[in-house]
C-alpha cells in the first residue's frame, strides 16, 4: 500500500510541480510562487524514499519511517499548495507538523538501517 501511494504522489508532485510552473505561473503571486515550487521540491523526493522504504520489504522501523515521510510530505507539500492558492495563512502552522514527520521518518529509517536484517 506504502509503494503504491507513494507513487501516486510522486506522479501528483510531478504534475502539481508543472501546472505551477505553466498554468497557475500568472494566478501566483510570488510568496504563493514560493510556496509551491517549495512543496513540490519536497513532495518528489520523499515520494521517492518512501517508494524505496516499501520496496525494502525490512518491516519495522524501515516501513514505519517510510510511512512517515509519506504522510509528512503530504501535510507539508498539500499546506503549501492550499496556501499558494488563497487557503488561509493559519495553515501555514500546519506545515511543520508535516516536516516534523519527514524528520522522524528519516530518523526511523536510519535507526531500522542500523540493525541487521
């Protein structure tokens, strides 16, 4: 379930990263321009690492990690995206919920890493 939402969203970051740059380039304003170049910066990569995580099949905190970096990416990516296109600004305070999630899912895979399978 992990690899294929996190493909998804690694498809949608792709996507959204685009439609930002082409379609919404004249709606954005620049801090909103900002905004969601930073969330698709982010929304790609830990798509990718989650992907990997789940490929891994090493359970524990491995896939626990890699379930954090998802969900995390996508409070942080989808608070960023809202906000660039006129969602209220108090979801900026949301935003480092999802980073916070990044964060320990990194953490988590690093700690699964360093036992052996």
């Amino acid at each position: 379930m992990l690899v294929r939402l996190a493909a998804l969203f690694g498809f949608l970051s792709v996507a959204l990263g685009a439609f930002g740059a082409h379609a919404l380039e004249a709606r954005l304003t620049p801090e909103g321009q900002d905004w969601w170049q930073t969330a698709t910066l982010y929304a790609l990569p830990h798509a990718a690492a989650a992907i990997a995580a789940g490929l891994s099949n090493r359970g524990g905190n491995i896939a626990r990690g890699g379930w954090l970096l998802f969900i995390g990416a996508l409070i942080f990516s989808a608070t960023l995206y809202a906000m660039a296109l006129g969602a209220p600004r108090w979801l900026g305070a949301v935003t480092p919920l999802g980073g916070v999630g990044m964060l320990s899912g990194w953490a988590l895979i690093a700690l699964g890493a360093s036992k052996t399978p």
